[in-house]
C-alpha cells in the first residue's frame, strides 16, 4: 500500500516511482476488469428494474447480460471504450498515488498527526482521488459514453466521438456528472484508504505469527474487504455520476431499455433503488479495483 511511512527508515519509494506503479498497476487492472465495468454501466443506465418480474427489463443478471452482450454485439462489446478507459486509469492512477504519497508525508513533516492513522489516511486518500478526478473526468466521460452506446455506434473513433460531443454538446459537456462524482470519490478513496489500513491491522492482530508471513494473501483480503465496504457506502452517487455523464446521449442506449427523459419520475426514482440492488457485480468489480492500491 501505498503513503509515507515514517517507519521507513529511507526506503520510501520515490514519487516516480509512486506514479509509475499508480499507473501500471491501473493499466493492468483495467484489462481485467473492463468486461464487468461495462456490464455495470449498462445495469446503472437501464431504467428498468434488474429483475426477471420486469418483462421489460432487457438485463436482469450478471450471467444473463453477460450472454446477451455477447450475443447482439460480439466479444469486443466487453472492452467498448478500452482506450479511454486505459487512459482513464493510467492518469487516475498516476496521480492519484502520487497526490496520497506527498499528502502523508507533507502531515508527517508537520508533525500534526502520525501519517498511518485512520483519519489521515482517510482524509489524505479522499483529497488525492479528488485531484485524480479533476485531471482525468474528460476520459471518464468517454468511457461511459463509449460502454454505453449498443449497436449500430453513435462514435466510431475516440476523435469522432471529441469532435461530436464538442460540437453537438459544447464544451461543458466533458464535465457532465462531475459534482456527484467528487462527493462520492472523496469518502470512497477516503474508505478504501482508511479500511485497508485497518484491516490489516485487525489482521496483524488476529492471525498466528507463522500466518503474517503471507504477505500476498493479506494484501488480498484486506484490498477486497475494502473496496466492497467503500463502494456500497458511496454507490448510489456512482449511479447518479453515470445517469448525467449520458445526458443527451439517451437515443444511443435506447435498444437496451427505456429512455430517462421519456419515463416518469417515480419510475426513474423506483429504478434508481433498484440499480442500487446489483451487489454481486458491484462487489466483485470494486474488489478487484482496491487490489490495485494494496499490492503497489
């Protein structure tokens, strides 16, 4: 995990190679990931009930959308996007874990609190991933765009779709779902930070001494408890970031389901609670995510 740690002794990794491993661990990750990341999209964006009750609800299930991507349009619809979400997580990534890494040490060398504690870290990880999201929130919209669209494409090229956002949409429109997403991100980095780091401690704690020497095995399991804890607290804003990100793009997505703006608003809000309800998906992917930040 990443963050200064005074206990160090001058083997704190430099701020190079913070980035560096920010970034390729994120590059890695995403690759992984990316086919459940766009089932997840497509459940947040389906105004429908997740439920097989809904006959018009064209996803209902991890397994089921899975096979019906796969069906209607190909292998290659699990990685729709794959640029941007590569930059996505290359640039989030980098300056994420750096932003954490100078933020630790800065409260360190002020001698206000110890760097390890649970609100520093809390604090710390919240302030960097909203820096990261301040750099990177363009590519995040054009992944979602691009994970979004079904089959014939509105944007055929990551240019095309720049060009014709920009044009059709104005500038703004890169910024589209911003405001919930650094309230969310805030105590979702700052959860994810925080609980790691308590984990591990309760782990320390509470295995023999011959079960601490399994480093790998503890980074495992203290990233997914994590990321699953962080990410059902701070999900719903996800949801809310993803609706306004495809504002305006409604006709793209209208083969997999009702258009928002043509559905009343009980029904958007009784959808909403029920995108809520896909826990499965939600905690594999946000698991997999944290075991980017505890094994750099």
């Amino acid at each position: 995990m990443v963050g200064y740690d005074p206990r160090a002794d001058g083997r704190n990794v430099s701020n190079l190679e913070v980035a560096v491993a920010g970034s390729v661990s994120g590059l890695v990750t995403r690759v992984l990931i990316s086919p459940l990341d766009v089932i997840k999209i497509r459940f947040q964006l389906q105004i429908e009930r997740l439920s097989r009750s809904d006959p018009n609800a064209k996803y209902h299930g991890i397994l089921q959308a899975g096979r019906q991507i796969l069906q209607e349009e190909g292998p290659t619809a699990f990685w729709k996007g794959h640029i941007p979400a590569q930059l996505l997580s290359i640039g989030y990534g980098a300056v994420q874990f750096l932003s954490f890494e100078v933020l630790t040490e800065l409260v360190h060398r002020a001698s206000v609190r110890d760097a390890r504690d649970f609100s520093v870290h809390f604090v710390c990880g919240g302030l960097s991933a909203c820096v990261a999201t301040l750099a990177v929130h363009p590519v995040d919209v054009l992944r979602t765009r691009f994970a979004a669209q079904g089959e014939p494409r509105v944007y055929k090229t990551l240019r095309n779709a720049v060009v014709t956002m920009y044009r059709t949409e104005g500038p703004l429109v890169f910024y589209k779902g911003l405001n919930p997403t650094l309230i969310a991100i805030f105590p979702y980095a700052g959860f994810q930070f925080s609980f790691y780091s308590s984990l591990k401690h309760a782990y320390e704690w509470a295995m023999p001494a011959e079960g601490k020497k399994n480093g790998n095995f503890k980074n495992l399991l203290c990233g997914s408890g994590a990321g699953v804890i962080s990410k059902t607290l701070t999900y719903p804003l996800d949801l809310f970031k993803k609706r306004l990100q495809v504002g305006g793009f409604e006709q793209a997505r209208a083969s997999f389901g009702q258009v928002p703006s043509l559905v009343p608003t009980s029904e958007r809000a009784a959808a909403a609670a029920w995108s809520w309800g896909s826990p499965g998906e939600r905690s594999i992917k946000s698991s997999l995510l944290t075991q980017r930040h505890s094994s750099c």
